[in-house]
C-alpha cells in the first residue's frame, strides 16, 4: 500500500508515548497520576446536561443537522455581546465548528496553497502547525521566547517573510507557555497584518481560564480586527463540554465563508442534541464559569506552590489550564525528564519539545486532576529523590 507523501510528515503523536508509558507502569501495579493531556475532568453543570438528554430524547433530532441553528448563533452572538462588547452578526459573521480543534485543521485548507508561507507561534499547540503542514504550507515559526514574557516579537519576522506570509495564527492566553497578551500586541499585530495583507485567526480557547483577579478579552475588540481576521472560541474549557465537540468561528465575513464552504463539503453539522446542550450553556445561568475557573486556580496554587516548596521553582501560571515549568537543570533534554518523573515518581507530564522547537528546556502539566491526586504528584516528586 503506497500512502500519501504527506502522511510522512506526522510522527506518532506524543499523548500516544505517553499513554504507552502509563500503561507499562500501570501493569507493574505501580501508581500513577497523569498531567499531560488538557482534557477537563470538571462535568458540566446540570442544565446543561438536562438539556442534552431532553433533545436526545426527541426522534427527531437525529437527522443530519447539515447547518447551526440560528438560535444558537443568536447565542453565540449575545455572548460575544455581553461577554466582550462585540457586536457579530449571527449570520455572517459566526460558523459552529465541531470544537476548534476542527477548525483550526480546515481553516489551513481553506486558505493555503501549496508552498504558500503561514505564520505559526513556537511553542504551540500540535494542530496550529499540522493543519498547515496537511495544505502543503510552508511554516515560519515566530518564536515565544520567556525573555520577551513568551510574546510574539513581530519586529523580529524579516520583511521578505512578512511579505510572503499569507496567514498567521496567533494564541493568547497561550497554551503551553499560559501567558496573556497585553492590548498593544492584538494592535501591532492588526497594524502589522493590513500592511503585509495577512488573514489572522486569534484562538482563545482559555479566555475564561485567567487568574488572580486578571481577565482577558477577546482580538475582536480591537479596532480594525474584523478587517483582518477571526477569533476561535470554545465551549470545551469554559463549559466542561470538551467531548461535545463545540466551537466557533467568528469575525471576518469573507474568511468564516469560506471555512464554512469547506465544511460543508466534509461534515454534516453538529449532533442537534449537542447544538441544543451549547444554547443552554451560552444562554444559562453563568454562575458555572466562575465556579471552574476558581477550581482551575486553587490546583494551579496547589501544583506550583508545592513544588516550589520541594526545590523545583514553578512559577504559578497566570492562566489556562496549564502549568509551563523549566526541566531542572541536571536533565539534558525535556524527554528525558519526562522519563524519568514517570519512571521514578509516577507523574506523567508533556515535554516541552512536543510544542516545538522553543519548547525544548520545559515540561507542560495539565492541571486536569482533583485537589488529592496533584497533592499526591507532589508527594511522589519529593519521595522519588528526583529534583536532589
Ligand atoms: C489552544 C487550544 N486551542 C484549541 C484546543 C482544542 O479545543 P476544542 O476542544 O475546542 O477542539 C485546545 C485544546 O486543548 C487548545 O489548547
């Protein structure tokens, strides 16, 4: 069987050496407790889930959805309303997409031709950069280096890359390095993206995942960002909903089109049941989202001081669900790290090469376990002598 060239550039996915790990020490009977990968283990809150289960009881919402409800891009559009003071048109300027992880890999082949040149953030999430890679793109990657406080330094992209580059992405508060980006980013990054003619797509997966009183808004506050390009959101993290599968694409009229074409030529829409499960999430009582982000700070203060307090300074992130920390020195390489605090404590965590090249040199951990199993990592980090 001869497979498809560009199946060559996809390794195994590292959650999958990871997981091949945890099983080996799970069958010696040996404990484990898994930070890597970012699934929520908070449900979401009841009325969202009675919402589910009334629709899913209706026969009739097993056709095809083929489209969104319009109520719920009503919603989404109230959403953005209220929560960030922008105004979408429901119609236009918002597509459901099933979880942005969907999104992201079609919106590359909605834009990208072969050899065209897409700016991608490093370290970042795994499928910023393979849905470019699946459109033949060519990736330039703009480093998040912790000297700049891990912010993209656009005056640092050379003039004859900004002039080829067709599409850039972009991801604040980021995952892995968990930062914010201050208001003057979004505006040279607008400013920059109309002098070099760049669509822009901003994720902001983890706007509701922010700490210590802070908050965050969204790209499309900015002037001149409907211009230029579209923010992703998600019900995943600010909802519990991850495995529903619901996210959107919102902003400029002629990009979320176009996206939408392309999906209408692969999928059928969203589970109605799931359509009506998102309503009730963006329409309902909100206290849930506060109650989460609040249950997210207290693992994060749990994780990084205890840490912190057995020798290894992690510093507390100041949002998502993540915790971005330096390898201790004596390690040569993340992975190697990562082996051995799984062989030697039994926490499995992601190396920070996972993320790309700029990753090397940390490890990300995901603070998606109750308040007992961190404190019990913690406790396994110091009994296994790992950081002496
Ligand atoms: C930055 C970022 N974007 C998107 C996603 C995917 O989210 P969804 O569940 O909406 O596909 C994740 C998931 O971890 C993420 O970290």
């Amino acid at each position: 069987m001869q497979f498809a060239k560009r199946m060559e550039q996809f390794g195994e996915g590292i959650f999958s050496s990871l997981l091949a790990m945890k099983k080996r020490r799970l069958a010696e009977g040996k404990p484990v407790v898994d930070l890597s990968v970012g699934t929520p283990n908070i449900p979401p809150a009841p009325h969202i889930i009675e919402a589910l289960v009334e629709a899913a009881k209706d026969e009739k919402n097993y056709i095809y959805a083929i489209q969104d409800l319009s109520e719920l891009r009503l919603a989404a559009a109230q959403w953005y309303e209220r929560r960030y003071q922008v105004s979408l048109d429901p119609e236009t300027e918002i597509l459901a997409l099933l979880g942005s992880q969907d999104g992201l890999a079609h919106i590359a082949l909605s834009i990208l031709d072969e050899g065209d040149l897409m700016l991608v953030p490093d370290p970042c999430y795994p499928v910023f950069a393979d849905g470019p890679k699946l459109a033949g793109a060519e990736l330039y990657y703009m480093p998040q280096r912790k000297e700049n406080g891990y912010i993209i330094d656009l005056s640092q992209i050379p003039e004859d890359v900004a002039r080829r580059a067709k599409f850039m992405l972009i991801s604040y508060p980021n995952n892995p390095t968990t930062v914010l980006a201050p208001d003057s980013f979004y505006r040279d990054v607008i400013a920059f993206a109309k002098k070099y003619d760049i669509m822009v797509l901003h994720d902001n997966a983890y706007s509701e995942l922010v700490f210590d009183g802070a908050s965050c808004g969204s790209f499309l506050q900015y002037p001149g960002a409907k211009d230029v390009g579209v923010e992703f959101n998600s019900l995943s993290k600010t909802y519990g909903m991850a495995g529903a599968r619901v996210g959107f694409c919102l902003g400029n009229r002629e990009m979320v089109k176009n996206l939408g074409l392309l999906k209408s030529n692969i999928d059928y829409g969203i589970f109605l049941p799931i359509q009506k499960a998102a309503i009730a999430a963006l329409t309902g009582d909100q206290s849930y989202v506060e109650t989460n982000r609040a249950a997210y700070e207290r693992r994060r203060d749990l994780l990084c001081d205890g840490l912190t307090s057995i020798g290894w300074r992690v510093e507390r992130c100041p949002a998502t669900m993540f915790v971005w920390a330096d390898v201790p020195e004596k390690f040569k390489s993340s992975m190697e790290f990562v082996e051995a605090l799984c062989e030697r404590a039994g926490v499995i965590v992601t190396p920070g090469s996972a993320f790309g090249p700029s990753g090397e040199g940390h490890v990300r951990m995901a603070l998606v376990q109750d308040e007992d199993q961190i404190q019990s990592a913690v406790q396994a980090i110091r009994e296994s002598g790992i950081l002496l």
